[in-house]
C-alpha cells in the first residue's frame, strides 16, 4: 500500500477510510492544524495526531494512513510514542535520577529523558552503586546482608570458572518472603492478586490481599513441611497460571524447595524429561483444563509421564470424580492435614543466594532441553526490569498471559509483588473477548503480549468495544513483531507504549529493551537493559564498534545480575563461553540470536543465529522437531525444521524442509505430509506448534563436516512466497 503525504491527504482519502464525510471533515481540518504548526513528516506532529485525533473506534485504515503518510519521508526507526518531559519526572526512573542523577552521573545530568542513556551506562560501569541502590528500591530483606554487590575475580581461572563473576557473596535471602512482607511498597490491604475464570465474564473480578496471601501462601507450606522433603528438594508444577499456581509456586520457595516449571502444554514425554532431568520428588498439577467448552486433560499425561507422587487440584466447574494412582493426594486431602495450621505464619527458609529456586528449561540443539536453574539472586533481576523499563510500582495492575512453565510465569510474579503491584490473572484463552473484557474489568496498567496473540486479537477484531484507557503501557517478549500489528495494538490504548523487551531463561530477564524515558519505535528496541552491555559480532567474530550501526550474532558482557553460572545437564561454560571473543579481558557471553543495530540506535531482531527457533513465543530445537517429523512416513529420508520469518515480518513459522528416499518421488501429497507432521509433533512435543508450510529437496545443504546448514536454508526459504503454500 502506498500512503501519501500528511500534507497531501484530502477528505476524500479520509472518507474512504469508512466514516461519514462530516467526521472526515473534522479530522482533516484538525490534522492540517497540526500538520501546519509541526510539518508534515515530524515525531511531534505523530504524537499529537496519535494522541488527539485517533480513537480505537477509528478504521484501521485511517491510523494507517495518518501513521504512514506522516513519516513517508522520515527514514528508519520512525517513533510510535515520544515521551512527555513532565511525565517523565514521574515514572520510577525519572524520580530517582532526580534524587541521584548529579550524583550518579555528574555534570551529565540534565533531565531524566536526555540522561537516559548516560544512566544505563553507569548500571553497567557501577555495579555497586547501581545494584545497591535497585534492591534499596524493591525494599529487599536479607537476613544476612551481601559482603559486597559484585565479587569479580581478574585471575585467568575465575575466567573459566565463572566468568560473569559473584553477585551479593555471603548474603542469604529469601524471595517468596519478600514479596509477601509488608514495606514502604505495600500494606496487608493492599490487592495483590485479580482474576476472573472464563465464563464468569459477566461477574465481579475477583481479588486477594496480600493478607490473604499470606495466610494461603504459608498453609501450603506448612502441608509441604509435612511431606517430609528435604530442603532443596525438587518439586514441579504442571498448571495453568491460576491462583492457585501462584501460591503453591510461593509456598515452596518459601519452604526452602525448588521450583520445576513445566508448562500445562507439554505431552507426556516433554514432562518427563523435565521430571528426570530435574530428579522432581512431587508434582502439583491439575485433573483437567477447562477452555469454553472444552476439557482438556492434564493429570492423565502426567501419569503417563510415569512422574514422581502427584498433588491434584480439581479444575473449576469439574466435579473430581477421576481415579488417583495410589501415593497421589487430592488438593483437598493435602491440606487437610495441617488445617490446624492456617493463620499460623509460616517461617521463611533463608539460604545462601547461590542456592537454587527454580528449575527452568529451554531448548538446545542437541534434542534434550537445558536445564536452568534460577538462584535466589535472579528474582531481583525480573522485578528490577520491570521497575526500570515497564515502570511497574505500587497501584499497577500487570498482565502478561503465560505460563509457570516458561521464565515469564516467574517473571510475572516477581515482577508484580516485588514492586509493590497486583497481578491480574484470567483462567482461560487470551484470545477471546473474555479475556479483553477482563483486561478492562480489572483495569489493567500493565499488558503483557506476544506477537502471535496480538496477531490473533487483530485477526478477529475480538477487543473491539472494550475501554483499555486504564493501560500505561504494552510490553511485548518470544517472538518478533510486525509494525502494523503493534500500531494496532497501541490504537487499542489511545497510543500506549509498547515495551519491546527480549531476554532469556538464562538471563531472568531482558538483555535489550524499551524504555519510558526514549522515543519508542515498533518492531524496535531502544536500549540495552539496565546493567547490561551488548555486543554485535562482526563477520571476523569480533564485536564491531559499540555505536555503530551493523547486523550479526549478539554477544552480551557477562557481568550480568541474576544470570545463570551453571546448567544441570551440560557445561556452563561451553555453551555460553566456549570460543568466544573477549573485550577488555572479559570473556563475551553467547545469547545465539542475531541482531541490527540501526543507524538511529535501535535495535532489531533478527531470530536465531544457532540450531533452535522461536516458535509462538517458545524456543525448540529443530532437532527435537525433526526427530518427530523423520518418522511420520516411510518415504521420507530426512527432515529439516527451519524457523522461517515472514515477509511482511513478525513471529516466525514453522516450516520443514523434506528430502523423500526416492529423489523421483511425486507421489506423497506435501499437503497431507504437513497435516501429519502436525499431528505428530503436535501430540509428541507441543499442541500449541504449528507446521505452516513442507517443501521438497532434492538434498539438505551441509558443511564440510556434514551438519544441516539451517541458516541457509532459512535465507532460502524466506524468499519463497510463503502465502501460496499455507
């Protein structure tokens, strides 16, 4: 679509848009009052036209054409959102650099937007200062207080040994404590929990104190206590993201044990490898899932899944009638013996801040998925990201549909309660009304998305006449999004920021992302995270000049707080360090996705540069998917996933790539292979996975040490016309 000018618009062009010519008319004439103050192709013009011209009730098609015709002429990188100086003093940034920014930063410090980006460089060149004054901020309760914020080691071996160096040596803590105790942030009457059931969308939000947290996060602590567990046990949660998972996920880090997180998604044999690798000694999980008018089960894949003694809730609206293997607990049978117990605190187990919370995984390219875990340091690096760059602080309302099983779950919860904020919850699919109605009921600050969910909501028009007003910003994680879905999502909002934010399960948070405090560009990151330092990897493997514009494999500084220094089922060292580059005597550490910096400083992703891809927001290996796909059909010799982003850009698809054993085949109907390739991965890896497209080869392209060349392959298939085979 070719977009004019602002300046050359007429109300005819408005008109066609598919509003009444009396509207089009009040339109033009305000936008040509703009257009003349500020110039047609201007940040300021867009802002204004975004701010009080254009309504979520406007076409489409008319946020378009203003978008568009504004910054025809403007170049890369145009901002969708320009922040507001007074604004900005306001936000959890802004006030600090008020308090700090002379001393922080000197005679650098003018105003929190222009400093912006001199405070992210001090996070990273003053980790003490920096750090401190970021836990001083989340009100964090030691019971015994750090030696110091960062024990870095020169000698050639802490180089090897752990070369992202010692956070907060000698402290121990714990995080579930401290996002139940009452501070400066909260008070035991204060919300800390909404949420609704689906179908129930006609209903009041529901919600709990922190005191009622409180008093249902130590009962089920106590019921574990009783289980008889060592401490620093493994304990796993297959579940939706409901109320109830939040507060079993509390109670056991509360307890002392560690969290396994397994996605309610996965087949049994997905469970099962986590519960191995993880060597889990209980399960909490559901009996079924209830979506509309579906139900799903759950419980019966975790027996499957041959999985340790299984505490069962009963799902909404289900009556409990299935059979339990023996040595598994009803939900109400395990609360019932410590029923004596409730009201009585439960005393924290504090540890060492090396010791371990949470068991995650995400996926390698050797078939089996890295075992991560996260310490008693990584929950502050979640909620500090969220303090810094979403702006989440007391009276925010947070949702970000996901699950326990993948690091955002966590994140969620940290990031909410550590800040002081309320998470809001819909037991249910994100992808109906119900759950726009509930981000209204429940007035929702803070919206979490992925790319492929705001490509469904705009697809089905299902948020139409629902009030966001309430939210303050977007932010946006997994996958890569597309410009014009996420204008749409903004007009949602009356032109709310969107927060572009990229991390990973190793990391507990962002690397890259966006900021209150910067012009915000869609499908683009404006800063690295606070604390981190980003490199981009040249053709020789070495990082090109820090601002300057360039595209390849990314490299992050490896004094990073809260990320991981160890793996349980594989080398630290050689998976995030082995062969890589150094920067001034510091060992580079491998993230493995690819990205641009642009000439304006943003930054873009790319996918991934290794052997896995990002698929529905979740990283799979594309060896776990072609093991499955090389034995649906007899006539096939081998298989290549590949990740493949379309053109017009957004969340990758997935496509395979087949070469049959008979190179004269003509026979296999690729439309039925793809069907099956479907249901074959969909039952033994991942339901929510889909197989967009298959395309025969004659041959897989491979190095001189025959490995699949994926990367060719994904520049090969991005150029077919991917629409044709869908």
């Amino acid at each position: 679509m070719v977009y004019k000018s602002l300046d050359s618009v007429t109300v005819e062009d408005i008109e066609a848009s598919g509003i009444s010519s009396q509207l089009a008319e009040e339109i033009h004439r305000k936008v040509a009052e703009i257009v003349n103050n500020y110039g047609a192709a201007t940040p300021e013009t867009w802002n204004l036209i975004s701010k009080h011209v254009l309504t979520p009730n406007l076409p489409f098609s008319l946020h378009q054409m203003m978008y568009y015709g504004c910054y025809k002429d403007f170049g890369p990188d145009p901002p969708a959102w320009i922040p507001d100086p007074e604004n900005a003093l306001l936000t959890n940034v802004g006030l600090l650099l008020e308090r700090h920014g002379k001393e922080f930063l000197g005679n650098k410090y003018k105003d929190p937007i222009s400093s912006f980006s001199y405070l992210q460089e001090f996070s990273v060149s003053n980790p003490e200062v920096y750090w401190k004054t970021m836990l001083d901020e989340m009100c964090v309760n030691f019971s015994v207080p750090p030696d110091c914020i960062l024990h870095e080691s020169p000698s050639e071996e802490s180089q090897v040994l752990n070369p992202g160096g010692k956070w907060l040596p000698g402290a121990f803590v714990n995080p579930a404590k401290n996002c139940l105790i009452v501070n400066s942030k909260r008070s035991l009457d204060d919300i800390v929990i909404r949420w609704r059931d689906e179908g129930d969308d006609n209903l009041p939000v529901k919600s709990m104190t922190l005191k009622e947290l409180q008093m249902e996060v130590w009962l089920v602590a106590h019921a574990l206590n009783a289980l008889g567990f060592e401490r620093g046990s493994a304990i796993a949660i297959d579940m939706p993201m409901n109320v109830y998972s939040v507060i079993i996920y509390l109670a056991i880090v509360l307890a002392g044990y560690v969290v396994v997180s397994i996605a309610d998604s996965f087949a049994p044999l997905e469970i099962s490898t986590r519960l191995k690798i993880s060597e889990a000694k209980a399960i909490f999980t559901q009996d079924l899932i209830i979506r509309g008018e579906k139900s799903i089960p759950l419980y019966s894949r975790v027996v499957e899944a041959q999985a340790p003694m299984a505490i069962v809730i009963p799902a909404r609206g289900s009556s409990f009638s299935i059979k339990l293997r023996d040595g598994d607990i009803s939900w109400p049978d395990f609360l019932e013996s410590v029923k004596k117990l409730k009201g009585d605190m439960f005393k924290a187990v504090e540890q060492p801040v090396e010791a371990f919370t949470n068991i995650l995984f995400s996926s390698g390219t050797t078939g089996e998925p890295k075992a991560i875990p996260w310490t008693n340091v990584t929950p502050f690096k979640a909620a500090a990201d969220a303090w810094c760059h979403m702006d989440i602080r007391r009276g925010d309302i947070v949702a970000w549909p996901t699950n326990l099983g993948w690091m955002m779950g966590p994140w969620l919860v940290y990031a909410s309660l550590l800040n002081g904020a309320s998470m809001a919850l819909y037991n249910g699919s994100p992808l109906t009304s119900g759950f726009a109605k509930f981000v209204q009921d429940a007035k929702v600050t803070m919206l979490g998305v992925i790319p492929s969910i705001v490509r469904t909501w705009k697809s089905t028009n299902c948020m139409a006449g629902y009030d966001w007003s309430s939210i303050r910003c977007f932010s946006s994680t997994g996958e890569a999004s597309n410009v014009d879905e996420y204008l749409w999502l903004m007009g949602r909002a009356c032109y709310k920021p969107i927060i572009e934010y990229c991390g990973g399960t190793e990391i507990g948070g962002g690397f890259v992302s966006g900021s209150f405090l910067q012009p915000q560009s869609l499908a683009a990151f404006s800063t690295p995270a606070m604390g981190c330092r980003l490199f981009i990897l040249g053709d020789d493997g070495h990082p090109i000049p820090q601002d300057a514009p360039g595209m390849g494999e990314l490299a992050l500084g490896p004094l990073m707080f809260g990320s991981s220094s160890t793996l349980l089922n594989a080398s630290h060292y050689d998976v995030y360090f082995k062969g890589m580059p150094s920067w001034k005597g510091l060992i580079l550490r491998r993230h493995g996705d690819v990205f641009e910096r642009t000439s304006r400083g943003y930054y873009h992703a790319h996918g991934r540069a290794d052997d896995t891809m990002n698929i529905g927001g979740i990283k799979v290996s594309s060896v776990e998917i072609e093991r499955i796909c090389n034995a649906v059909d007899s006539s096939v010799l081998e298989t290549a996933a590949i990740g493949v982003p379309p053109a017009d850009g957004g969340p990758e698809r997935l496509v395979i790539a087949v070469v049959f054993k008979d190179p004269d085949n003509s026979t296999t109907d690729l439309t039925q292979l793809r069907i099956s390739f479907n249901s074959a991965v969909q039952k033994n890896l991942n339901p929510l996975f889909r197989v967009s497209y298959v395309v025969a080869l004659s041959s897989l392209p491979r190095t001189a040490s025959n490995k699949v060349m994926r990367r060719v392959l994904r520049k090969q298939l991005a150029q077919v016309d991917q629409n044709s085979k869908l």
